[in-house]
C-alpha cells in the first residue's frame, strides 16, 4: 500500500527542470519512500531531519540520492503518525 503524494509547487518546478533520467530516478525513490514515510526509527525509508541553527527542520524527513546530488525534503502527514501510534499501541 502507497501513501499519496502531494508536491509542493517549488518542487514539481524542480522536477520539470531535471532531466528525464534524474526524474526517473527521484520518482522511484519517492515511490519507495511512499510505501512507508515514516522515519527510518520507526521502520521507514526516511532520515529525519533536526533544527540545526535554528532552521525549524524537525518533523521533516528527507531522502537522499547522491549521485544526482539531490536531496528530497518531505513531511510525514498527520495521518501516518496517527496510524503508527495505533499499530504501537495494539502491538503485541
């Protein structure tokens, strides 16, 4: 199961910028990290981010592809984070 995606203006311009090989490549990543959002702590694809000289980044995830030199920044929704806290707390 996917969750949706949704894009920010900024970054579907982004996207129409890069080249059909690095759109592939960016879409699948998305796709994978699609399948689970959530961090890589609680058992998904994503490295959180942190507030780092008060840059405000926490609650964000990212990706990264390095040999594109790309890095996706998303938020998990509110709607993942509620999902987990019911599957922790009905875990066995």
């Amino acid at each position: 199961m996917s969750w949706r995606v949704e894009w920010l203006e900024e970054a579907a311009k982004d996207m129409r910028r890069l080249g059909k090989t690095e759109q592939k490549q960016v879409l699948k990543g998305i796709a994978k990290v699609s399948e689970n959002p959530l961090p890589s702590s609680q058992g998904g694809y994503g490295k959180p981010l942190r507030n780092a000289n008060r840059a405000h980044l926490a609650g964000l995830c990212k990706i990264k592809f390095r040999d594109l030199g790309i890095r996706v920044v998303y938020k998990p929704g509110e709607a993942y984070l509620k999902a987990d806290e019911r599957r922790g707390r009905h875990a066995l």
